[in-house]
C-alpha cells in the first residue's frame, strides 16, 4: 500500500472453543462474559480458558513470549460483537484488558463485522506499523482475509496456505514482512490439552 509500510507482522487466530453444532447435541453450553448462559454465539467453558492463557502465550509478564515467532501486539482486531458471533471479542478480550487497550479504541478495533467486512477490516489493519493480532471466525480467515491481505501486499508463499483455515481452536497464523513481501507461518499455541502438532 502507499505511505507508511504494512505492519511487520500480522498474527491471526480464530476465535476460541465454542459449543459444537452438531444435531441432537446438548453440551457443553456457551457462557458469557459475566458467567450468565449464553445465546449460543458465546464461548464455552474451554473456550474462555484458551482467552485467559493468550495473556501468558503473547504478553507475559515482564517477558517477551516464548515462542519467537510470536510478538505481543501492539494492535488487536476482533469481529464485531454486534454480529452474529461474540466469540472473536470474547476471545481476545481479555489480551487487551491486560494490555490496557480499551475495547473500542484504535488498540482494540471491534468495528467490522464477519462475512463481509473483511478487506475493509485489511485496509485498516495495514495502514498501521508494528504488530497486530486479528481474531475471526475461521470460515472467513481463508480465503477472505488472507486473500484481502495477498492482494494488497504479496504473501510470497500463498500458494502453501490451506484452504480453508482448518477447524481447530489452537492455531496463530503468522505473516512475517520481508521486504516487499509477507512470508506466512503457522504456529501452534500449545496452551491445552488436545493442542496437537499438525
């Protein structure tokens, strides 16, 4: 893009553990926020651990993160809660209380909604430096996020990335700008029991 360079990487997740939507199914429940059931669109119990311990996985305390491919971000971007699903904000919610952004700010932008607003929500995200962190859902990460992305600044090894982002909560895709170019990675969070290498 023109003007300042893109971000030096780009981390992007999907939202965390959710109720399984399978027929005849009867748990375990979604749970918002303040412990109240949720309406089917909220994490589950599962879910809201992972949000807890993606405070330890990318800022910790007085730390760098563990993993080198990881950067605590200086910017986070989560699908609007006012969607359908509050999962992505729910998600990341508690990263950005514990980094002090305030939900709503240019640090927590919770402005663009799934399904549609994704190259919207890109051409934002690239206008800033550093490192951002984006939380989707995962129907919507590949192709459109990260064909949004490649069309504006070249994922050099697009052509490697699966389609469509597989369906498991414990995965960080990296972009990593290298030049002109952003080279893609996938990391494993590591942070549950079931969090298997792929």
């Amino acid at each position: 893009m023109a003007g300042s360079p893109p971000p030096t990487k780009i981390m992007i997740i999907r939202h965390a553990e959710k109720p399984p939507n399978h027929p005849g199914t009867t748990g375990p429940f979604d749970v918002q926020e303040d412990g109240e059931p949720g309406n089917g669109e909220s994490l589950i119990v599962p879910g809201w651990q992972r949000a807890g311990a993606l405070n330890g996985f990318f800022a910790p305390y007085q730390s760098s993160p563990a993993n080198p491919a990881i950067a605590t971000p200086g910017y986070i971007y989560a699908a609007s809660p006012t969607n359908e699903s509050q999962r992505p904000s729910e998600t990341v919610t508690p990263l950005a209380a514990w980094l002090n952004y305030a939900q709503g700010s240019t640090q927590f932008n919770i402005t663009y909604t799934i399904g549609g607003q994704e190259s919207e929500m890109v051409d934002s995200v690239l206008t800033l430096s550093g490192v951002v962190l984006i939380c989707w859902e995962h129907d919507n990460i590949m192709p459109n996020i990260m064909s949004a992305i490649n069309s504006k600044v070249s994922i050099s090894n697009y052509a490697t990335i699966p389609n469509p982002f597989p369906d498991v909560f414990y995965l960080v895709w990296v972009l990593d700008l290298t030049g002109s170019s952003y080279t893609w990675s996938s990391v494993n969070q590591n942070l549950m029991a079931g969090d298997v290498q792929t």
